[in-house]
C-alpha cells in the first residue's frame, strides 16, 4: 500500500521590500528544507498589485497625522491571488489558508503559537510598514494578528523571517533529529521555561569550569541538575515564566 506523501509547509510572504528575504533564507537549515521539499517559501511583491503608473501602495491618514498609511485595496487583491495561486496547485484543496498580519497591535508570539502554526499546510504573512496598515485588512482580512513583542521596527519583514524560522523547526524532518527539540527552552518537556544550561570542550578554560555532577556519567543526577538549573535560569532571567509553569502557556 501506498504512503500518502505529506504536503510541504508553504510560506506566502507579501512585502513592499522582496529582496530583504534573499539571505537568510538561501541558507542553513532553512535552504536544506525547501531543497529536501519540506517547506516552501514565495515571496510576494505587493507593488504588483497596485493601480497607476506610480504604483501606490500608500496614502494619508483619515484625521490627518504623521507618515502614510498601506491601502487596503492591494492587499485584499494580493491575499486573493495569492490564494488562487496556491490552490491551482497540485495541493490538497481542503487546506486552508492562514491569514497573518504583522503588526504591533498583534498578541505576543510565543512557542505555542509556534507549534500551532506548523500544523497548517499555507501560512499568509502580510507585512506591515510605514504608520501601518488600514484597520480594515486587520478587522476583516486578518484571520490572526501577531507581534514579536513590545518595540517598534521598521516593518514586518524581520518578523516574518522569525516566523518562518521558528515555525519550520516544527515540520517534520526539517530537523536533523527530533530529539533535536526535546527540552528546549518554552517547551512541553520544559514546561514553559528556559532549558538548562549547556556546556561542551574544553573543560575548563582560562579558570572557568563546568558542573561536576555533568561529568559523572549519572544520568539520574544529571537529570536532577538540569532541572535545578533550569528552574534557577529561568527565575533569574524570566521570572514570569514561573507564574505560567503548571498551565505551559
């Protein structure tokens, strides 16, 4: 009997500004990913989809205020393309396609969020720039709104990298091993907080050590430790980790 062949995780990126995505993702894990067909990244320029001979994308502020504002009109066409293109594909026409927009109004990204994500076969991220994006594409073309967190870039695109970076380590086979995953930091095996801290050779260099309890080759004690410095990383640099431990946010 036939093994059903998984359908890659396709990215669909629309931006004002394409060629910042060249380099990171023509490299390391990421471009192994789209070789081996695990994922798939396209880049869309939403100038194309723009009226005129300027190809405007931007326009004033209703009630006046600095800078400009992106258009609605583009993006609800580009969203609409973009989901035609991905459908007149040989890909499962049952999967649905998730609308993202970058924006600082958005809820926090987090590890959950993360692995959640991975499980839908088309993500749609549309960036963000300038003073913003008309409120109507994040009322009633946004199926999700998500931030990186609580400071001011100057657009989407760097989130969207982050995004396709975290959310493809959750695809299955992206990932040398998938033990590669087990007890990293925000995780199920962690309970939400930092993993423990790792060291490798030399032992010791310049008068700094390592614990000797990793040295010992007691698996039971190393576990012990790992979990002691774990809780002890996590309540020295991310306290409020610990509030969230028993429910793993």
């Amino acid at each position: 009997m036939a093994v059903e062949k998984k359908n890659p995780v396709t990215f669909s990126i629309l931006t004002l500004f394409p060629k910042m995505f060249k380099g990171p993702f023509s490299e390391s894990i990421l471009k192994r990913a789209q070789d081996d067909g695990k994922i798939i990244i396209n880049i869309y320029n939403l100038r194309d989809w723009a009226e005129g001979k300027q190809k405007q994308v931007d326009d004033e502020p209703y009630g006046g205020g600095a800078g400009m504002v992106l258009k609605l009109e583009p993006i609800f066409r580009a969203v609409e393309d973009i989901k035609k293109i991905y459908y007149s594909k040989k890909i499962n026409k049952k999967d649905h396609t998730h609308v993202i927009l970058l924006t600082p109004k958005g809820k926090t990204y987090n590890h959950r969020i993360t692995e959640k994500l991975s499980g839908i076969n088309h993500i749609l991220l549309i960036c963000g720039h300038y003073e913003g994006v008309d409120h109507r594409v994040f009322e009633h073309l946004a199926e999700e709104r998500l931030s990186i967190g609580n400071y001011i870039l100057t657009g989407g695109e760097m989130p969207a990298m982050i995004i396709v970076d975290s959310v493809s380590r959750h695809v299955d086979g992206v990932l040398g091993s998938e033990a590669s995953k087990e007890g990293e930091s925000f995780s199920y095996t962690t309970k939400g907080l930092l993993k423990y801290p790792v060291y490798t050779r030399p032992e010791v260099y310049e008068g700094m050590g390592i614990p000797e309890v990793l040295k010992s080759g007691n698996h039971k004690e190393i576990d012990q430790w790992r979990k002691e410095a774990a809780e002890e990383l996590t309540e020295q640099n991310r306290p409020e980790l610990l509030l969230r431990k028993s429910g793993y946010f």
